[in-house]
C-alpha cells in the first residue's frame, strides 16, 4: 500500500503496473461455477437440470434465443444449480459443472463474422465485451477502442496479452471490422507496448502510467479528444470499449474454431507481490490461489479486481469469472478501515479528483441521501469511480461507497419513474 | 470443498494512504512548539500554566458535551487539544483562570460542538472565542497593563496599541529584527514570528496546511500595509511592522488556514486569504480595535460557504442554458 509521502504538499501519484509477468497456466479444475444472469423477465436456467452432460464452448441458457448465456469452460455434467445474488443484487443461478478432466469440445460455434455471432457467442468472452450497443438502433457507433490499459492498480492483464498475443489481437481487431461495420479502431496501451501493438493493425494510441489515466472515461477525455457528458453512456458518445484481452480472445475464436474459455488474471499476495495466471473460466477462486501458494487466513480481504476499484468478497468457493482481471488478498492489518467521521473539509479529495468533482460538498449531500441534489448540484454523475477521494480522506469516510450507493439509489428511481410512464 | 475461513467484506477502494485526523492534529502541535516555547521561556511559569490550563479545559467541555449528550468520544482525535492550544497562545500571561474556562467553554461549546462537533463550526472556534473575549473583557487583552509587571529586557509595551494612540512615530523604538525575534510584549505564543514562520512552513511542507490561504492572507496584509504607508508614511505604518506584530503570524499559518472555515477550492482560498489581510489591516488602521486579526477572520469564515461556490467546470458536467 502507498502511504502518504512525507512531503504532503505534493500529490500522491500512482504509476499503473507496468512491468507484466510471464503468465502460468492453473491445473484444470475439478468444477467449475458458472453465473447465469436471469435474463429480462427473470427466468431461470429452466433448459438445464442437474446431470445434464456439457461439452467444451457449450452455450448454457434459460432458451436457444436468451441474451444472457454462459459458455461451459470444461466437459462432464451439471452437480448443481443454485440461485445466487451478486454484490449489485442481481438475480443469477449458479451452475456448477462436474469436470471429467477431458476437452470434448463443442460444435455449436458458427464461425460466420456477423454481429449476431458477437451476440450469440462472445458477450461471455474474457474481459465481458458487450455487443449490445452495435445491435441498438438508437445508437451510432463510429469507433471502437481496444483497450491495452487495465482497470486499477496492480493488474497487468490486458497489458500481458498485448505483449503476448499480438497476433491474436489483429485477427480480433479484423473480425471486429466485419462483425461491427466500425472502421476506425484504436488501441490504448502504455508507452512501453507500442511496439508490439503497431503489429495489430489498428491506431495505436499511448496512455500515460498514471492512474487513473486508463479508465474509459479518461481515455474519452485524453486520448480520443471528446469528453463524455455526465448524462451519456461511452456508447451514447458512439464509442465501444473492449479489453485487448477480449478482442485476443475472439480472433484467437476464429483462428482456432473453439470459443474461448480460458481467463487471465493477475493474483496479487498480501506482501503485494503479482503474477499472472491462465484458468478456465468459473475455476474457484480458493485453486487459483492454491495454484499460486497464497493461503487465506481468517479476517482478510479476498478482492476480485484490484485495490482501488475492486469487489470485496465472502468465500473462495466464488468462481473467476470473465470479467474477473484480478484477484487481490489483503491482510485485514494492512486494509483501510472506513469510519464515521464527518468531513472536515480539508480539500484533499478536491484537489486529487480527476474530474474535478467538488467532493467536499458531494459527500455531505450523499451522507443526507439527497441523491438528487448530489447529481444536479454536485456532479455526482461525472465521477469516474477511480476511488481516489477515499483514498486520501483524512477522515477516512467511505466516498466511493456512498457515490455508487447515490448511483445506485437514482437508477433505482429512474428505473421506477420510466415503469410509471 | 476447501476449508471456509471468515472473509472481511468491505467496498473499495481497500488501499488508503495512511493519514488520520489525530496525525494531522498532533503535527499542529508540534509545529506550535517553537513559538509556545519561547513565550514559556520569556514568561515563565505563568505562561505554562495558562496554555496547559487552556488545552485541559477544551479537552475537559468537550468531554463534558461527549457525556451530557451521549456522543462517542471525541477528544482523542486531537482536535479540542489544537483549539485549547491556539487559544491559550492568544491570551497574555497573566490572564485570569475564569477567562480561560470561559474562552474555551466559547470555542468549543459555542464555536464547535453546538454546530454539530468537528467539520460543521462555521466559525474559526479560538478566534470566536478571542473575539468574544476581546469585546467583553477589555482590560484583560490590553496587553500594556496585564504585562505591566514584566521586565524582559526589551521595550515592553505592545506595539499595535503605540501604533493606535501615539502613530508612526511612537514605533520607530522597535527594530524589525527583535520584533522578528520575539523581542516584544504581547500573547504567549504569538510574538515570536520566526518560530511560528518555521512551524508553519512544517505545516504547508507536510501538506497539513493549505499553502494558498496562508500565503494570500500573508499578500493581503502586506500589499494593503503598503499601499496606506505609500499613501501617508506620517499616518501609517511600514507593511513589515504590520507581519510582525499582533496576531498576523499566527493567524497566517494556524488560524485562518483553519479547515471547516475555510474553502477547498484553489480561487476561494486566494479571495479568502487576501480579503482576511486587506480586512486586517483596515481594521488596524482605521478601525477601532488594535488589531483586527480575529474579526476580519470571523468575516471572511461567514462568507467561506459563498466563496467555495466559485470552483471548476467539473469534467463531462452539462451546462443547462436557460
């Protein structure tokens, strides 16, 4: 963890990760969780029951047609199916596989380069990529960003594949032109991977190492020259991202016929040391940290993501999933403890925001659940969520918690008032 | 299945970079030392007795409001101690015990905790306090007749009164050097400039203190002290005279700083600091008090919430055009 330095005056700087390590393949697991989202009108995997046989790339859903799927990373038969609530409360079942320990793998895959393709089989793939916004008639998309950047501290993920996987990544980036119609396609990546990311064939752009420098957000404002307006989505702005570890994923697809089922991730130790792991996809998160020599002890912290911006979670029974980059352990000495404690109004958070949210006067609106105001007044929808403000508060008040709570609360509201309509 | 162990669930971010209220409050102190130190040295005894009996009567009414109202305990965090501390350096030598409970009952009943405790005071809580004080008991700040007593070797009458009664000339017996120095009548902890110069570039270093108020109220001062002395020399003192005497010092790096009453934003923080100094030495120089430190501060903390209100674009906002 950085500490604050001694010379307060000078604002804390994180430098991303930026030296990946060589990537170690996790023995094939001996089941595998799979988490099915309830699709629109909350149905269940009804297709499924337990001791059905799956194969390799298999598609897994509640119909032939439903949006929401999962693609079986082993081959051998359905143990057990299970409701399950994600930390955001949604409703998902929980499919665990029983592996036989061989690759049988699937022929469902139809290699045609269309956008029904995308949506029928890669919105599963590594990194989540969704496909949803090119099939939206309300919106134009005219660039993608395959982005070489990871999500927080620590990980080293996408920055892995890029180095490793160039090759793949140009097929990707080419399928992704047939599939989307979307010509132009740039690639962030740090400084020091230009190099192997001029091979992919698509406009490679450079990120500073800072964080939060790689967030979509900041790479709008940076790099593509067009800051997102707190009330558009990315895909509203017509911009897509997808992870350089997605769009690998999906050329190696079509090079190879097989759906991807493998995930990268890096696991990072209590004494902060990374390394980076191949799994299947739904391995237990308790064989990925087996693999790599890390022990749980009571009272730590088991983080899916990173430090900054990750999800805390309860059991190592919980599996990897696609959009899982990272895997964090944190000695419960070494974790930040929030308090209670009011604002005193000291400004740091102010001056570190890389938005330039008041945030001061965001947190006290949000303390009083004027989650209305907060947005109107105090920018509460500009935020980046890079976690920054918590980070340096003095007081060690909870602000990133309660700016996604706000977030949370008046999607719930609007969710409501577009149902009255 | 793998053995379960208890997991700690907690949100994001899990990384914090350490500081702590407390921390910060402990290194107000001990930047305050050097100027404490040496109004103890040259007042002895008397003066130890009133900072230690002002901290502990802050400390003692915000325990007292912690139990009458079933708060948590709030007195570790350091912050009534800092108020005591800076109250105690604002007060003469000989100030009378009953002043010292009253003036710390004021800052932190009246100027802290009715408001909601830490972070909520509108109002800077010691200066609240001196101001009350100042206004009520007269006779205890006029610093000439409660250091009556005192010999210390240098000419012990308070400056800004001479500059009040007798103008510019009546100064010309001090030399900037031993005013710099310390060498000269006034409160406990804020006569030795040099001493509280150091502590606050500590604090500004440490990024305890926000450099832009402290600077800008330094600016205001002076620039205002110069443009009267250019004006009328006869009438008006030099802007150095000004730095070094009264309360400018202190309140340059310990008081108006001060977090809750102060903005955050970078041009609130300039506006605010150089409006305090211009305030300052109005009030010094044709207003009626001697030194106009603790009311030009109160002014400016009241229009803090209005200040603050000028601040950046935030990136992606959407401006609504009427």
């Amino acid at each position: 963890m950085i500490k604050r330095s001694f010379l307060g005056l000078v604002k804390p700087r994180f430098e991303y990760n930026l030296a990946p390590d060589p990537v170690q393949d996790v023995p094939l697991p001996k089941t595998v969780t799979l988490l099915l989202k309830a699709g629109q009108n909350g149905g269940g995997a009804t297709a499924l029951k337990v001791g059905d046989p799956v194969k390799t790339g298999q598609k897994l859903a509640s119909s032939p047609d439903s949006a929401e799927y999962v693609i079986s990373s082993v081959t051998g038969s359905v143990s057990a199916m299970a409701p399950y609530v994600d930390a955001y409360g949604r409703q998902c079942t929980a499919i665990t596989i029983q592996a036989s320990g061989q690759d049988d793998w699937d022929d469902g895959f139809d290699k045609a380069p269309t956008l029904d393709t995308a949506l029928k089989f890669f919105e599963y793939a590594p990194g989540n990529p969704s496909f949803k916004a090119f099939a939206d008639p309300e919106k134009t998309i005219r660039t993608i960003v395959v982005n070489g950047m990871e999500q927080d501290l620590l990980l080293t993920v996408n920055q892995c594949v890029v180095q490793n996987e160039a090759a793949d990544i140009k097929s990707g980036v080419e399928a992704l032109k047939k599939m989307t119609g979307v010509d132009r396609i740039l690639m962030t990546v740090p400084e020091n991977l230009v190099q192997p990311a001029t091979t992919t064939g698509a406009e490679v752009k450079t990120v500073r190492g800072t964080y939060p420098e790689g967030l979509p957000h900041m790479i709008m404002k940076d790099v593509v020259g067009q800051v997102v307006s707190a009330d558009d989505t990315l895909a509203d702005a017509g911009v897509v991202f997808v992870s350089a570890e997605a769009v690998a994923a999906i050329g190696a697809a079509f090079n190879a016929g097989q759906l991807p089922v493998t995930k990268v991730l890096t696991v990072a130790g209590k004494d902060g040391s990374t390394r980076n792991v191949r799994t299947r996809i739904g391995t237990p998160l308790g064989d990925v940290l087996q693999a790599c020599n890390v022990t749980l002890t009571e009272r730590d912290r088991l983080i899916l993501g990173g430090p900054m911006r990750g999800i805390a979670t309860y059991s190592e029974d919980l599996p990897v999933e696609p959009g899982t980059d990272g895997v964090v352990v944190q000695d419960d000495v070494d974790s930040a403890q929030a308090t209670d404690y009011p604002c005193i109004n000291c400004g740091e958070c102010v001056r570190i925001c890389p938005v330039r949210i008041p945030v001061n006067m965001l947190v006290r609106l949000l303390e009083a659940r004027l989650y209305e105001d907060a947005a109107a007044i105090y920018d509460l929808h500009c935020c980046v969520e890079c976690g920054l403000c918590s980070y340096v508060c003095i007081s060690r008040i909870p602000i990133f918690q309660y700016i996604k709570l706000g977030k949370y609360e008046l999607s719930l509201i609007e969710t409501a008032e577009a149902a009255n309509e | 299945m793998s053995s379960q162990q208890k997991l700690v669930v907690a949100h994001a971010p899990y990384w914090h970079d350490g500081s702590k209220i407390s921390t910060k409050n402990y290194h107000v102190i001990i930047a305050a030392l050097p100027a404490v130190l040496m109004g103890i040295s040259q007042y002895g005894t008397p003066a130890l007795g009133v900072i230690a009996f002002a901290m502990a009567c802050a400390v003692i009414w915000e325990l007292v409001w912690n139990l009458v109202l079933g708060k948590s305990m709030s007195i570790g965090d350091g912050s009534a101690v800092v108020t005591g501390l800076l109250l105690g350096m604002l007060m003469p030598a000989t100030a009378p015990w009953w002043v010292i409970v009253l003036g710390t009952f004021i800052a932190i009943i009246v100027g802290k905790q009715i408001f909601g405790g830490i972070g909520f005071n509108p109002l800077n809580p010691p200066l609240l306090a001196l101001a009350m004080l100042v206004i009520s008991f007269k006779g205890v700040f006029d610093f000439d007749e409660a250091l009556r007593h005192y010999d210390l070797g240098f000419i012990m009458t308070y400056p800004l009164a001479d500059l009040k009664a007798f103008g510019p000339a009546a100064i010309e017996k001090f030399s900037l050097g031993d005013l710099f120095m310390g060498r000269q009548a006034g409160a406990i902890g804020s006569t030795f400039g040099l001493g509280l110069i150091v502590g606050g570039l500590y604090l500004i270093l440490r990024g305890y203190v926000r450099w832009e108020i402290s600077l800008s109220f330094l600016a205001g001062v002076f620039i205002t002290a110069l443009l009267f002395n250019l004006s009328d020399s006869a009438k008006y003192a030099g802007p150095l005279f000004h730095l070094f005497t009264g309360y400018t010092l202190i309140a340059a790096f310990f008081l108006v700083p001060e977090d809750s009453s102060s903005p955050a934003n970078f041009i609130p923080m300039l506006i605010f600091g150089v409006l305090a100094g211009v305030m300052t030495v109005l009030i010094r120089n044709i207003g009626a008090y001697v030194d106009g430190v603790p009311f030009s501060i109160l002014l400016m903390n009241l229009a803090n919430p209005l200040l603050d209100k000028i601040r950046p674009k935030a990136i992606g906002k959407v401006v609504e055009n009427a």
